[in-house]
C-alpha cells in the first residue's frame, strides 16, 4: 500500500524540513517511508518493526456513497456488532460521533463485499444499542443484543461505568467486547479482568504520564504547575496520572496547586484567582466538555495565557470560539496521530481525502453530522481506526467464535490506516502503542502536521503543529501488582 522511497535520502529531507522549522528534538521520531517510526528507543517501531497486519488503503471501498445520516445497515447473515452509545438523552452528542467512527469502517469493508468467516463471506451489520448514559438501561440492552438480536460482537462505549456493566454482559454470555470508549485503568485489573473483553484505547493515567514525559523529556522548560480537574474518579485518576508522571519524568517539577470541582460548573472565578496567584507556568486539566470549554473561556477573560495541557480541548467548533490567540500555545495529548507530518504517504492521504470529501459533499449538509469537528476525523480517528483493528481481527481469525478471537487478538501487532502500530498485550488484553503530544499553533505553521491542501487544518483557531513522540516504553498500561495473569512485569507483556 505504499510507495517505495529511498530511506537515506527520505530521512535527510525529513531532518532539514524539521531542522528548518525549528521544530527537531531529539525525542521526536522521524518516519520511514512505511508510516512507522523510526526505531526510538522504547518505541514500537523498536520493539515492532513488522506488524502482523496493516490496513491497505489501496483496497479501500468506494465511500462516495457513505452518509452515516442515512445509512442502513445490511441484515440477514451477517457479522453483528453492537455499537454502545448514548444515542438519547443528555449524552446523545456522544452518541453520533460513536456511530459514525464505527459506521465508516463497516461501509467500507462491506463496498469490498465483506469478511470471510465461519466457511462464507459476510457483510457487517451494526446494530445501535441505546445506553441512555443510564446503568439500568445499559444492561437492559446488552442482555437484549446477545438474547434477542444474537449479535456477535459488542464495541463501546463512552463512560467506564457502562464498561464495566458490558464486559460483565459479555463475561456472562461470552460475547467479545471491544472497549474504545472506556479509560479508567481499573477496567483490566485483576478484580474486573474478563478474557473477553479488549480495550483498544488508552488508560487514564497514560493521558498524565504522557504529557508529564512532553514536559520532563522533552520540552525541559517550564517547571511550576497547576492541576484542576474534575471531581470524581475519572479527574482524580488523570491528575494522579500526572503527577506520577511528574516523579518518574520530571522529578524537579513543582506543583504549585491542585484543585477539584464539581461536574458542569458554570463559574471558575474562585480558581482563575488562586491560578493567577499561584505562579503557575501550565495549567493540567482532564476536563471533558462542557467544562473543559468553559474552563479554557474564562481562563482567557482572566488573562490566564499560559498553555493548557488537556485531553479534550480539541473540538474544533468551540475552539473557533476562542480564536486564534485564545488556543495558541494549548498541549494536547493525541493517542492516534504519528510524528508529523501526518500524511508521509499515498496510502493516509488517499483515506483522508475520502473523508474529507465525504464531509464536504454530505456530512455537512446534514443535521447530525455537520458539526466541523467531523471534517477531518482527527477528534473521531483514534475510534475509527480502533474499528478497524476489530474487523481486522476477525478477518484474520476466520471466525466469530470467541474462542478464536481471542487467540487471534493476544498478542497481535496491528497498523493503522496512518502508520501507527499498536500490540495487544496478552495479559491483561491492554493496548500498549505509543503516543504523541501536540502543541497547538496559527494557521500558518500548522502546515508542520497536515502538509497537504490546503496545509492548515483550521483558520478560526490555533490547531495541531508540531507533535512529539511518547514511546511506548516509557507510558506503558500498568499492570496491576495483584494480577496473576502478568506474571511478566516490563510492560510488553507477551
């Protein structure tokens, strides 16, 4: 799927493209002409320099008529798959985006006439399973996928809570699971382990420890910091993410405040003021939307201008909001791009025009889907191509029988559609991949990244420019001390 380069002479216009633009670290990975990483130490171009597969974009179906408004799934014999999301409710924002990272992945393998499972070729129906944001309702609908409408597979969801209601669904009635959505580092402990459940994505305490390592590793810069996050599980795990991340990587570091509201607050007035007095140089924050928007608002009305290092600041619709100025400078942790440029090859950027063709010509035009956080898929891609690596699974093991699933998926090295590699670790059925940390910045220089047309990726707000690798090695999922599956305890786990 890819083009045959010459490897010295690609490396070299790499070096001086990125010396040029005054962007080299020693810790940022240049990429081969295959979209992996070079092999930095720890990394999983390293440990991995051959996947087992890889998505071929030159097989990729005809998308033109994809519409993920209006699709309709294919029934009959089919391979069933369960899409977990809020389709109602409060949460149901969440919802369409969880429907349309899988749905382009099914309408694609189904346009090259399905997967060959279980002695004949089966095309891919999704099936929407409306958790409501609500547990009762989640369990509900998880016993009626598997009793009533016999799917094969569950994906989802957003929330960890509901994880943990699906994985034990799943458990009972050995259906495979893969979890996309779920962080929380619990959900593979010792206590909740199910061999039949996957996650696919990162944990929480990676998001901190990653940008601790950016920090620590590689910008050497700034040292005092202030973490506010929300006050409940999820924010306390990302901000002790952090500030462990912060012993192993930058020992020297200072937090100069900590702080936990509670969920949907509408004021931060009480905690610009103790920011502002503080000294801080960043402000840490796991908030997720609404509060992340409202936060990053009104830390600009109080001329709080230092970077925000985040997980969820990266919608594009809101950030416009704020402006150029008002996001330039904001670190964001990013668990599926690779070391810019993003687009190294024919393959990446054939499945990127698709997209954005796809958005231009339809989504746009429609209700659900015409949010410009859609445009690029860059919010939505780590989910997509998550997807990919399920259906890649089963195409390779031949069979919807769990038993073969799992076989297939411990252990297994898979490339994304971009060039990134993940592993599974065999364990604890945890994703181990590296990361990147991405500095935002003005139009004109976020050509660093999407060195394509039009070479910006917004013009109304600072967007992703230069990004920095986080090998793998150094942000492993952590295996639980009480585990008595992983007796192997250096973090590849095979």
């Amino acid at each position: 799927m890819y083009k045959a380069v010459n490897k010295s002479l690609f490396f070299l216009m790499c070096l001086i493209s990125l010396l040029c633009l005054n962007v080299f670290s020693p810790s940022l990975a240049i990429s081969a002409k295959d979209g992996i990483s070079k092999a930095v130490p720890g990394s999983m171009a390293e440990k991995f320099p051959k996947p087992k597969a890889a998505y071929d974009a030159s097989k990729m179906g005809d998308m033109s008529g994809f519409n993920p408004d209006t699709w309709v799934p294919p029934t009959g014999d089919t391979i069933k798959i369960a899409i977990f999301a809020p389709y109602s409710g409060p949460a149901s924002y969440n919802g369409d985006f969880t429907w349309a990272e899988a749905a382009w992945g099914a309408y694609d393998i189904n346009q090259r006439g399905g997967i060959w499972v279980d002695g004949k070729k089966k095309l891919i129906q999704l099936l929407k399973a409306d958790t409501m944001s609500r547990e009762d309702q989640c369990r509900k609908v998880a016993e009626r996928m598997v009793l009533k409408e016999k799917v094969h597979f569950f994906w989802g969801t957003p929330g960890s809570n509901m994880t943990k209601i699906l994985s034990a669904v799943a458990a009972k009635y050995k259906i495979i699971h893969a979890n996309a959505h779920g962080l929380s580092d619990d959900l593979q402990d010792q206590e909740n382990f199910s061999r039949y459940q996957f996650m696919t994505g990162t944990n929480v305490s990676q998001v901190g420890r990653a940008i601790a390592y950016y920090y620590g590793q590689i910008r050497k810069k700034e040292k005092k910091f202030y973490i506010l996050c929300q006050d409940y599980s999820f924010g306390r795990e990302v901000a002790a993410g952090f500030k462990q991340g912060l012993k192993e990587h930058y020992p020297e570091a200072e937090i100069v405040g900590e702080d936990y509201h509670k969920l949907f607050l509408t004021d931060y007035a009480p905690y610009m003021t103790k920011i502002v007095a503080s000294g801080a140089e960043v402000l840490f924050t796991g908030d997720w939307p609404p509060d992340s928007i409202l936060l990053l608002k009104q830390a600009r009305q109080y001329n709080i201008n230092i970077p925000i290092a985040n997980l969820y600041l990266d919608a594009p619709d809101v950030l416009r909001d704020v402006g150029v100025e008002g996001t330039r400078g904001l670190v964001h942790f990013n668990q599926i791009a690779t070391p810019p440029p993003l687009f190294k090859d024919d393959g990446y950027k054939k499945f990127h025009k698709a997209w954005v063709k796809q958005y231009d010509d339809v989504w746009s035009k429609t209700t659900k889907f015409g949010n410009i956080a859609y445009k690029h898929g860059h919010g939505i891609a780590p989910f997509t191509m998550q997807f990919y690596w399920l259906l890649s699974v089963i195409e390779r093991a031949k069979s919807t029988d769990p038993e073969k699933i799992i076989a297939t998926w411990e252990n297994d090295v898979y490339q994304y559609p971009n060039g990134k590699v993940v592993m599974m670790r065999a364990c604890d059925h945890r994703a181990v991949q590296d990361y990147i940390v991405e500095e935002y910045v003005a139009p004109e220089d976020q050509k660093i990244s999407y060195n394509i047309p039009p070479y910006f990726w917004h013009k109304e707000c600072s967007y992703a420019g230069p990004g920095y690798l986080i090998p793998a090695a150094m942000v492993f999922p952590r295996i639980d001390p009480k585990s008595d599956r992983c007796k192997d305890k250096n973090g590849w786990g095979e």
